[in-house]
C-alpha cells in the first residue's frame, strides 16, 4: 500500500517538475509511509528522490516508535547534539525544486533554505493533496467504520438516553469524549457541545455554561480511527437536539437547515464542481431570507485529517470524483439568540452521493 502511493507520489512529481518531496509533521507522512511524526521540537524527515531510495531522518530517541518497511524508507536516525539540517540538505543534495510538507515547522524551513541555496520550494500539497482527496475503498470502508461510531453516540443522544438539562457542557462534553474513545477510536478531536445562544459560534468551546430543560443543543463531535495499517481517519458530526417544544422560530430556522442539507447531500454527485454543493445549500438558506447568518463554507474534505481537500466551498470549481469524501454542514446562527447545523460525511460514487452518516436529521425533541 504504502509503496503504491510513493509511486503515486513520484509520478505527480514527475508531472510537476519537482526533484524531491520532504515530509515532516502532518497528515501526509503517515498517509505516504505509516509513521507519524511527534509534532515536537526535533526534525523528523521523509526525504523522497524522484528515483533512488527513500529515508526517514527521525531522532534517535523516537526510532523505537517506527515500524521499519524496508520496501518504503531507510531509517536514518540523529542524535542531539547533531546538525540535522545539514543531515538532511546533505541527503537532499542538489535538488532543484522541492515539495515540503505545508505543516513543517517553519523555522526548519528558514534553516533548509539558508543550507540548500540553489533549491526552491513548493508546498507538498500540491503533490498529495490531488492523491489523498480520492479515496479507495479500504479508506472508505474506515470512514464508513468511524461514521458509525459517532452515529451511535448521536442516535442516543436524539433519544434522550443522554442527560443534559442541568448539566454543564463541559461535563456532557467530557462524557461524549469517552463515547468517542469507547466506540472504538483512537483519539478525540473535538467535542462541541453549544447550548442555547451558544449555539450561534460555530466553534464553540463547551463551557460552565449549564444546559437549560427548554432550549436547543447542537452537538459536532469528532475523533480518529485506525484504519488500514494503523493509519487513522476521521469521524465528523453535527445533530441539534431541542430540550421540551422548541419555540416556533427556531422549528423554521432548523427546517430550512434541514432542507438546506439535503439539498447539498443531493447535488454532491460526480461531475459537479464543489462550489455547486456549496451553492446548493446556499440557495435553500438566501432564499428563506437566513443568508447573513451562514457564515461558512458548506463543507470540508476529510480523510487522515479532520479538515482536508476538497473544500466544499465558492471558488473551489474542482468537479467532484468517485472517492471525494467531504462534509455537507450548513449552518444558521442568529448571533445571541440561537444557532444550528446539520453536518453528514459524504462520499461521491459513480452511484451518487453517499452519506456516511445515516442517524435521523430532524430536530430531536427530548423531554
Ligand atoms: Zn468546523
Ligand atoms: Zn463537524
Ligand atoms: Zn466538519
């Protein structure tokens, strides 16, 4: 698996013009070669010729943490006290033109260029990002696996198995947050639990705030799963619960949410531009007169990483493939009064679109 994408790899690189491809901290190192780096002080390097062999530069105390693959990378480790820069502008030698991954630590790279005076930089994305995008079907099969889980926790949620009402969200919060862990992931991502007027900052950080028994709870939890040799990929969802009736305008603002959101789950087949998604949902919202109040893109891609390509998003008129998995997750947020979102990962197939998350997407009335 991980010697197919290095090939993958390097054929983009030979489209691109580009000599070497260095990977550091961030998603595309375990992607391409299985390990992840400690996103610490020390240089971790996945140093990838066009031809020849790959090398990992890892720091000799972390090389317990790697599994060798002989058929992927040599193993080259240093110690502190050793110039790991210059270990690695001596292996990547006279490289014209590098790919460096978008998250490397910045200084590392101020270093790098000050060592490799005739080397020019791109960003690595421009290699990988086109690769990670389209999904095969084992990457799929750990989406669908870890969409589930957070399904289970949110379909109990909408049944009231949870309680809230009187409870601090940082303490439903904390619960979810094991959920997440018990259901089979490896770590937690987030856990957004924004009652009441909270609900209008999209990125809510649950607070002290205490869960009121007549208002609406908007939930949008996440967290990583491993999928195939131990490279994990991610769950992400948002359901709105509303604790007794909820009062009739907020009943309107979610049913054009809802109409919103299967109004983009509907548009994301293959062939359409990620921008027409984004439109899709847009329009249902302009329409019902909310547009001032969604105040994002509708979605985002997601794989290794909780947010990646494609962005469902204007601007972006990349048509859609058999493989692109993305969120649809229009939101509305009346800032100080109430907010809401609806948020599903989908994944384009020749068949159409194809949510992974499957749970009820009305608004659950609980109590
Ligand atoms: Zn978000
Ligand atoms: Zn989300
Ligand atoms: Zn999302």
């Amino acid at each position: 698996m991980f010697a197919n994408r290095i090939a993958r790899a390097r054929a983009a690189m030979a489209e691109q013009g580009i000599d070497v491809l260095l990977l550091s901290v961030g998603a595309d190192l375990p992607w391409l070669c299985g390990y992840e780096a400690m996103p610490l002080e020390r240089l971790t390097l996945l140093v990838v010729p066009r031809e020849g062999d790959a090398r990992l530069i890892v720091p000799f105390l972390e090389a317990p943490r790697v599994v060798e693959r002989p058929d992927v990378f040599d193993l080259v480790t240093w110690r502190d006290g050793d110039d790991p820069v210059a270990l690695a502008a001596d292996l990547i030698g006279a490289a014209g033109m590098a790919a460096i991954g978008d998250q490397t630590w910045a200084g590392f790279l101020v270093d790098l260029t000050a060592a490799l005076p005739g080397t020019r930089f791109t960003r690595a994305s421009e290699i990988t990002a086109p690769l990670r995008m389209v999904k095969d079907a084992a990457e799929v099969g750990a989406l669908r696996r870890a969409a589930a889980a957070v399904d289970r926790i949110l379909a109990d949620v909408q049944a009231g198995n949870v309680a809230l009402a009187g409870r601090t969200e940082s303490a439903v919060a904390a619960e979810i947050a094991q959920r997440i862990l018990d259901e089979g992931h490896r770590k937690v991502n987030f856990t957004i639990v924004a009652s009441g007027p909270n609900a209008a900052s999209p990125h809510h950080e649950p607070g002290d705030r205490v869960i009121r028994d007549d208002e609406g709870v908007l939930f949008d939890i996440g967290g990583t799963m491993d999928g195939a040799d131990g490279v994990g990929y991610c769950s992400d969802i948002t359901r709105c619960v509303h604790l007794g009736e909820p009062p009739s305008g907020f009943a309107e603002l979610y049913g054009v949410l809802h109409e919103a959101q299967a109004a983009g789950v509907a548009a994301a087949t293959v062939g359409t531009p990620c921008e027409d998604v984004d439109a899709a949902t847009r329009r249902v919202i302009d329409d019902a007169g909310y547009g001032e109040f969604f105040v994002h893109r509708t979605g985002h891609g997601i794989g290794v990483e909780a947010h990646e390509h494609p962005n469902i998003v204007v601007g972006n008129d990349l048509p859609l493939v058999a493989g692109h998995a993305f969120s649809v997750e229009p939101g509305i947020y009346v800032p100080d009064i109430w907010g809401a979102r609806l948020e599903d990962i989908v994944v384009a197939t020749d068949a159409g679109p194809d949510p992974l998350n499957r749970i009820d997407h009305g608004l659950a009335v609980i109590g």
